[in-house]
C-alpha cells in the first residue's frame, strides 16, 4: 500500500478536546434529572367500566398491588358506557 492510503492518526486537535469537554460537563449536569426505567413515577390508566360485580375492585387491588411492588404511583379512571346513545 501506498503511504497516502494509510490512515495516520494525528495529535488531537484543540477544538476536538473542547467538544468532548463540553459533551461531558453537560452529561454531568444532565445525569441526576434522566430518568431510567426503574425510576418512580406516576400512572394513568383508563378503562372501560366492567359489567361484572367486583370486577373493577379485582383491577384496582391487582393495580394496587403492582404499584406498590414497582414505587409507581397509579390513577384508575374507570370509563362508564352509556349504552347505544346516540349524540
């Protein structure tokens, strides 16, 4: 091969160390305010209203449960159906 197809790496240059300095104090800063998957948070779910008796506090406890096994907060709004009314 020829010397001009070989790749040579070279001193880093002064703008590129600025960058990576830069990337990395905003990684710093950031960090504490990302949150992961197993952070604790808040839920909303809505669901339509069950048609049999004790079914909706089956869910809530189910949801209650999960909640409190994972630290996340859960809202359960439960959706009433009206029927075949029309608007």
């Amino acid at each position: 091969m020829t010397q001009s197809r070989l790749v040579t790496h070279s001193r880093p240059t002064r703008r590129t160390i600025l960058k990576t300095a830069a990337l990395g104090s905003v990684a710093a800063i950031a960090a504490p305010y990302v949150k992961d998957s197993h952070a604790a948070g808040t839920l909303a779910l809505g669901v339509w209203d069950h048609w049999v008796p004790g079914a909706n506090k089956a869910l809530t406890a189910l949801c209650s449960e999960w909640s409190a096994k994972n630290n996340v907060e859960v809202h359960i709004d439960y959706i009433t159906s009206q029927g075949e009314k029309d608007s």
